[in-house]
C-alpha cells in the first residue's frame, strides 16, 4: 500500500472551492498528509464550482447534479490538480469516467442544527410563533419539518455560512433561524451557534452528511496509495449505503432524500426516507443488514451498498416512486 509510494519529494496539488468552509476541510486533509508524507509538497490549488456562482436561485431549481463539483472534477482531469476534497455529500453517486473515490474520511456529526437569531434566543423549533421564518436551502429538510412544525414559514437562503448567519443576526432581517448542519458549524469553531441539534425522528439528514470524500483519477495509483491512509472504515462503510440508497433512487440536491446510519457490533443500520416537497405525502423504511461473516474490507462495502438498494427498493415498493415521479416534473 504505502510503501508503495515512490519516495521522491513532489508537489501534489489538492483542488477545492474557496469558501471558506471548504478550505478549512482542505486543510484537515493537507495537514494530514503532510504529516504522514512529510516528502512530498503539498499545495492547494482553490477554485470556483457553479453552485458557488449562482447564489440567487434555489439549489434545487438549477437543475444541475454536480453543482459543487463539475469544474473541480475538469481541472482532475486535466491534470491541474491530482486529488480533490469534497463535502461528500455534494459528491454525486456516480462519478466520472476514469474518477475514483481514494478516501472517506471520519465522519463529523451528520445532523442538522437549529441556529437561532439573537432576539428568539431559548425557542426551540417547536415554540417559535407562528409564521417565524425558518431559512435553509434544502428541500430535504422543508419537507420533513413543514410536516412536523407547520407553523412555521420555510424559506431558501443562499451563501456561505459567515453570510447566512449575517442574514440571521441583521436586527432588521426576516429570519427567526435558519438551519445549517452541525459539521460545518464545528470545523469552522462555531459550534456555540448551535441552538439545538434536530435529532433524526424530527429531520434524518442529508446523504453523507458530515463526511469529507477524497476524489483523484482511477489510474494514478500513487495519488490512491497516498489516500488510503485517510480512510475511516466505518464512515466509508455507512456512507456507501447511504449513497447506494440515493444512487438506486437517482435523488439529488432537487430531491427530499432523508437518511441515517448507524455501525454498531458488526451491524450495519440504514433508515431512508423519501418526501414531497410540502411534506404531505412521505415513506420511509429502516433495515440491517449483519457484516459479521464478512471476510474484508470489499466485503463489507458490498454488503453496504446491497443494504441500500434493499432499503430504496422497498421504499418504492411503499410509495417513492409516485412522490418522486410528481416532483420529476
């Protein structure tokens, strides 16, 4: 594995996007293999993605799968840079010809948090006054808590998230809270924001939620020999479920996908969910699936990904194929 690695000093060059969120994960990476691989030069090489780009209309409704990733995946490509870092969750399931997925790394927690504006400082989801605006721009979370907390109003709300929390703390500002997820928050040491975190019965999250995925180019084995150090078994193996689920479903930014996983003694646990967009109409379906037998690493991811397609077909079976062939159009 390692060892494989030619032991000559060179530059490897990571992409990522410049927000600020991203170049903090950047650096997790960077440090850690600077630290492991204190021969080579690591450099980060920042960059643009459409996503980042087009702050003024909905995620959902610019009808793009790879919104966060496509340019990064170009300048892989072509040899600007040989490894990228990625929110895993804006990471679509299938990847590019000739890309590979060299690592997962641990996973922060997936949750979503409640961040409240100063003046309803104390308020929970549930006791904010009706009509408060709740800001988030992800259909995933207005559907679970329009069906739970319908007297609130839920609104789209673009930007980094120094932006976002501009938006909620303007005096003058229309919102009461907005919802982020809380693996962002702690990386960017802003972990005493959180007002709550939604637990899973409120709001599952989203698809590898909290993870950072590590993509370079299928054939540069020395790039894959170089990431494999910053694999976390367990995260990788909770993520690939819950990427087969969605992969099987063909979900995206434009669909309400929920999920949660668990790992616990040799047990793989995966709960999907799928909703519409007014959250009237929602099916959802828990499974497990046991890795005790498994004899590797591969095993394992295969019984993962089969646990995914099995919690995605029966979530067809019970009604997710109406919902999202409705939102399809």
């Amino acid at each position: 594995m390692v060892n494989t690695v030619e032991q000559t000093r060179r530059i490897i060059r990571i992409g990522t996007r410049k927000s600020q969120l991203a170049l903090v994960q950047t650096e997790i990476v960077r440090n850690c293999l600077q630290t492991t691989f204190p021969h080579f030069d690591f450099q980060v090489v920042s960059m643009s993605t459409t996503g980042d780009r087009i702050l003024n209309i909905a995620l959902s409704k610019i009808g793009e799968k790879s919104l966060f990733t496509k340019e990064l995946e170009v300048a892989l490509e072509d040899g600007r840079v040989d490894l990228v870092v990625h929110s895993l969750k804006d990471l679509p399931t299938v990847l590019p010809d000739g890309m590979y997925l060299g690592a997962v790394m641990e996973r922060e927690d997936p949750n979503d948090a409640l961040v409240l504006s100063p003046k309803y400082k104390g308020h929970t989801l549930a006791s904010l006054p009706a009509g408060s605006v709740v800001g988030t721009s992800a259909l995933r979370r207005v559907a679970q808590l329009t069906r739970k907390y319908p007297h609130l109003v839920y609104k789209d709300v673009r930007g980094n998230l120094n932006t976002r929390l501009a938006k909620l703390d303007d005096p003058e500002g229309e919102y009461a809270a907005i919802i982020l997820a809380v693996a962002g928050l702690v990386r960017l040491n802003m972990a005493d924001r959180i007002s709550n975190v939604i637990p899973s019965n409120d709001s599952l999250h989203a698809v590898s939620q909290g993870a950072l995925g590590i993509e370079c180019r299928g054939n540069d084995t020395q790039t894959r020999d170089l990431l494999d150090v910053l694999n976390h078994h367990p995260t990788r193996i909770m993520c690939l479920a819950e990427r087969s689920l969605m992969r099987k479903l063909e979900g995206g930014c434009s669909v309400p996908i929920g999920v949660n996983s668990s790992l616990e003694n040799k047990k793989l646990t995966l709960h999907g969910l799928v909703a519409s967009l007014d959250g009237q109409q929602m099916v959802d379906f828990e499974d497990s699936i046991s890795l005790e037998e498994s004899q590797s690493n591969e095993q394992d991811l295969a019984l993962a990904a089969e646990l995914g397609i099995k919690v995605a077909d029966e979530l067809v079976k019970r009604g997710a194929d109406v919902i999202l062939e409705a939102l399809a159009h």
